[in-house]
C-alpha cells in the first residue's frame, strides 16, 4: 500500500524545518510506503530554499512561479501522486498523525474520509472564536448552497482513494480556499461515500495568525459557492 500526502506550503520559512522533522520522525515509524509531496505555491520567501537545502530528502518538491491558491496547489500534488491512498494536511501540522491515520483506516470502507474541527469539542478551547464562526457560519452557508450536509468543509485535513481524487480533482476549477466546497460537491454529484472523523486541533494551533483575509475572502468564498451551482447548471462537471 502506498500513500501520498500532499503538504501545500506558501512563505512558510518561519515553520517549514520544524514541519520537516516531525515528518522525518513520523515517517521513521511507518511500516506504510507514504509519498510526500510538498507544492510551494509561489513561495517568495526562503521556503524554497530551505526545502531544497534539507539534507534527507524523504519527499519530492513541486514549485511554480506566482502564488495560485491552497486549491491550485492541492490539484497539482493529487496530478503527481502515485500513491493508493491521496490525501492532504496542513503546513503547520496542526492535526496529529493518529488523525491522519485514523482517516486512512476509514478510506477500505469509504471513497473519501475528512476531518471535522466540529466534531471534537476540545477544539472549541484552543480554536479562537473568530475562526469558529468564520469557519462554522461557511460550512452552514455551503451546506445550503450546495445541498449536501459536511460539519467542517474547510478542515485542511482529508482522504481519497486514488481514483476518487484523480477524478474529482480534474474537474476542480477553483483554485483558492474554496476548492474544498467544490470538491465535495463533486462527490455528492457523483454519490461517493463520505466519512466524517473527528480531528482533535493540536494545542497552540488554533489561535496561530491565519492567511485568510477575513474581511475579503468571506466574500469572494461565497461568490465560489454561487459559481459552483452555475458551473453545474452549464454542464462544466459533465
């Protein structure tokens, strides 16, 4: 069985070593063979460069000119990855290994397993209130948009069974934060099977400073749900 992970990094020089030995230790554990692709979404700080100077090279880099979105990137890592199971997480690692696992035990009963922040109470101590509602006020609007019933779209932590992403994700044509909205739509289009799992944020994570705009991308993710409805109505995901 292989495994890839998709890890989307943009300007993260202040975390990216730190993210790296805990994959190292990680990885030095697993019996599995994990692929892991890390996508620099047009990095313009040292990111690149601390990547491509780490001395054990246990994952492959992928890099482009020009920053594109969370969503461009995650479509670029599922094109390239070879693995059985595909799935993505964080930069920071906010979400233990045993949630990553824990998503991969579901994937031999269910096409796609996501991780939910609504799902584990604790969370609601170390998330600040402004993502809660943020986060939890999206999922709403989208479920209603969209017609489908997710606790959590934005957990940047989820699995697919090789052929599942490959499909779902070459219909993707959002490439921002909202790619996920989409991406899930896509799987209720198509009536693949969705696992909700609990995933329990790491203490210290929660309140972290986010790149998310919270005065303009509230807007420009609903406007997203909106062309994701007119995408289907023109016959873009045929």
């Amino acid at each position: 069985m292989k495994i890839s992970l998709i890890i989307p990094v943009y300007n993260e020089e202040k975390i990216i070593n730190k993210t790296l030995e805990k994959l190292r230790g990680f990885l030095k554990k697993e019996k599995e063979d994990w692929e892991i692709l890390i996508v620099s979404d047009g990095s313009t700080d040292n990111t690149l460069k601390i990547l491509r100077e780490y001395p054990q090279k246990f994952f492959r880099i992928i890099s482009y000119k020009n920053n594109k979105g969370k969503g461009f990137a995650i479509k670029k890592g599922v094109k390239e990855a070879k693995g059985d199971y595909i799935c993505f997480i964080d930069s920071d690692l906010a979400y233990s290994f045993e949630n990553l696992k824990n998503l991969l035990f579901y994937l031999k009963e269910f096409d796609i397993v996501i991780g939910s922040r609504n799902l584990e109470t604790d969370n609601h101590k170390s998330i600040s209130a402004l993502r809660r509602i943020f986060g939890k006020g999206f999922s709403i609007i989208s479920n209603i948009i969209l017609g489908y019933n997710i606790k959590d779209t934005q957990c940047g932590l989820k699995a697919f069974r090789k052929d599942i992403a490959k499909v779902l994700f070459s219909k993707q044509t959002l490439t921002g934060w909202s790619f996920d909205t989409e991406i899930l739509y896509l799987a209720k289009k198509k009536s693949y099977k969705i696992k909700q799992v609990k995933a329990v944020v790491l203490e210290g994570y929660g309140t972290k400073d986010s790149k998310i705009n919270f005065l303009k991308d509230p807007i420009k993710m609903f406007l997203d749900l909106l062309r994701i409805r007119l995408n289907d109505i023109f016959g873009k995901y045929e």
